[in-house]
C-alpha cells in the first residue's frame, strides 16, 4: 500500500498533522523594533536565513479598543491613494478574531527562503512597484507609527513542503489583519 497514490497520501497526511502539532512548539525570535524613521537600524544581518516573519504594529494607546483602533487603522490603510497598488488588504476574518486591544496588533505575516529581502521590499518597495508588499514607507500615515519584527528560522531542505504548513498554522494562529490569505 506504500507505493500506491493512497499509501503515499496517508503518510503525507500524517506528516501534515506531525507539522501543525510540530508548530505549537515554535516561538517567534524577537529582531527589533522600528520606525520608519530608523529602520536603516533593523540588523539584516540577521534576517539572512528562509523562514516565517512577522511584522506587528504598536497600538500608541489613542484607543481603548480594538474596533475603534482597527477602525481608524482600515481608513488609512485603505485610501484611495493605495487601492489597486499591489499591496494586501485587511481580512475581516482575521479581524474578527481579535476581541481585545493589545500593545501590539499582528500585522502581517509571510515566509520567505530570504527573510531580509522579503522585509526590505515590504518597507521599501515604491507604490507604483508591482511587488505585492506592505510598501510601508510609501504609505504617509504608517510614518508615525511602531513595529516590531520577528521571525523563525527554518532552514530546511524540504523548504517548499514544510514552511507553507508552518505559515499556514501561524497565521490561523496569530489572525494578521493584513494579507493575501
């Protein structure tokens, strides 16, 4: 049965459930915190490996909860000036899915096989660039804001196979406000 199509199926079924059970096991390492008035300070040299990122934003404590927040955060984020420019959108599923304000808010959350270039196109990418990316420094209301970026390393041979579970799991775990999924 191993070397039918079924037998090949079962076992990577398997090997599915073993990575979401494998990714309550994995905690995000904490890179830096930044603006965009000094994210020449984020260490890329540290972000030189494949693996899972994640970019969160600092509530800055003008809200009491999270509708008012998201809701002032959905204005900006969806102006007229960024519609149709290749950039992810808010998922209101993933909304929903946070009750409470925190101090930081999930933003977004990806995986690359070179997390420093992926990072860099989504806080430097031009507005008219046709890479899909957050293009944070393009947008003038996220000039004032915070965030923190994090990642885990995955430096697996099996890349393709593995992380997309992996990112897949986090994201149903973590609920990013922004993105593509």
């Amino acid at each position: 049965m191993h070397n039918t199509l079924e037998g090949i199926s079962d076992k990577l079924s398997e090997i599915h459930s073993d990575l979401e059970s494998y990714c309550s096991t994995l905690n995000f390492e904490e890179i830096c915190e930044f603006t965009m008035d000094n994210c020449n300070t984020i260490p890329w040299e540290n972000l030189e490996t494949k693996g899972i990122y994640l970019i969160e934003i600092k509530n800055n404590s003008s809200f009491t909860d999270f509708s008012s927040w998201i809701d002032h955060f959905r204005t900006e984020w969806e102006d007229d000036m960024y519609k149709k420019k290749f950039v992810p959108n808010l998922k209101m599923k993933r909304i929903r899915e946070h009750t409470e304000l925190k101090d930081w808010v999930p933003l977004y959350i990806g995986k690359s096989k070179k997390i420093s270039g992926r990072v860099h196109q989504h806080i430097y990418s031009a507005i008219e660039k046709t890479t899909f990316a957050l293009k944070l420094n393009a947008r003038e209301h996220i000039k004032k804001e915070q965030f923190r970026l994090s990642i885990i390393p995955l430096p697996f041979n099996n890349y393709n196979w593995i992380v997309p579970v992996i990112e897949s799991t986090l994201r149903d775990k973590l609920n990013p406000i922004i993105g593509k999924q």
